[in-house]
C-alpha cells in the first residue's frame, strides 16, 4: 500500500506541474499561432508552391553578405525513386572536380572520402562519385578535428 501512496503522490506532483507550465510564467498562457500560407480547405497547385518557396529561399539568401550563389542541380525529385539531388563542386588544393550528393534536408554536400570502406562509385541515378583523397589536397584535415 505505501508503494501506491508514493506512485499517487508522484502523479499528483507531476499533474500540478503540467498544469502549472500550461498556464504559463506568472500565470499568462503562452500560445504559439500557427499561420499557413494557403488555406487548409484551398488545392494549391506544385507550381505555386515551388514558386512560394524559390522566393522564400531567394529572400534569405540576400540576407547573406554572399548573396545568391547560382550553381546547376541534377537529379531526381521522384519519392518513389532515389531522390538524388547532385551538383558539381571543386575540393581540396589543388581542385578536383566531384559529384557532390545534396542533402535536401541539411545545409550539408555529401562526398565519398577515400577512407571510406565498401562506398558506392555510382550514386542510384549511375551518377560518378569520385572519391576524395584527402592525403592528396595540402588544405584538407580529418572532419573528427573539427
């Protein structure tokens, strides 16, 4: 029975904080609006919504002191496929030329290091990934030194 107590007791504890985090500091409810651009019960079309998110992308990229960088991206958008998406970057000193894998999730160019055991040479599209020899390049240090 004195176990059932003391579970009570830590429900009871825990219940009064969640309760007292849901109404908020100094008992004012915070509350996080959601705003979509379209609304729920409206089709939008790909198009629209590619072009809503280029001119957001655009937007924060001016933010940047670089500005827009313009580069070639290839590919597959296909989700029941691969789903690559590849681009053309120069590494290491002095510049090779690789086929980088882009991650769409990330800010992150994914490329196959020669220390890499068992790495594909073709990406699911048949795509070249040339490995990087990072013994090669005078500018290129182990990434676990970061």
């Amino acid at each position: 029975m004195a176990g059932g107590g003391i579970l009570l007791v830590v429900v009871l504890l825990v219940a009064a904080a969640a309760l007292s985090a849901a109404s908020g500091i100094g008992g004012v409810q915070r509350v996080m609006n959601l705003q979509r651009a379209f609304p729920v019960n409206q089709r939008v079309e790909l198009a629209a919504l590619k072009a809503r998110d280029r001119a957001r992308h655009a937007r924060m990229l001016q933010s940047f002191a670089g500005g827009i960088a313009n580069f070639p991206v290839f590919g597959a958008s296909d989700p029941f496929e691969t789903g690559l998406y590849y681009t053309k970057v120069k590494l290491g000193t002095p510049p090779r030329e690789f086929n980088v894998q882009i991650d769409t999730g990330s800010d992150i160019l994914w490329v196959t290091c020669s220390s890499c055991n068992d790495c594909p040479n073709t990406s699911g599209l048949g795509i070249e990934l040339a490995v990087f020899d990072a013994a090669s390049s005078s500018t290129a240090f182990p990434s676990f030194l970061l």
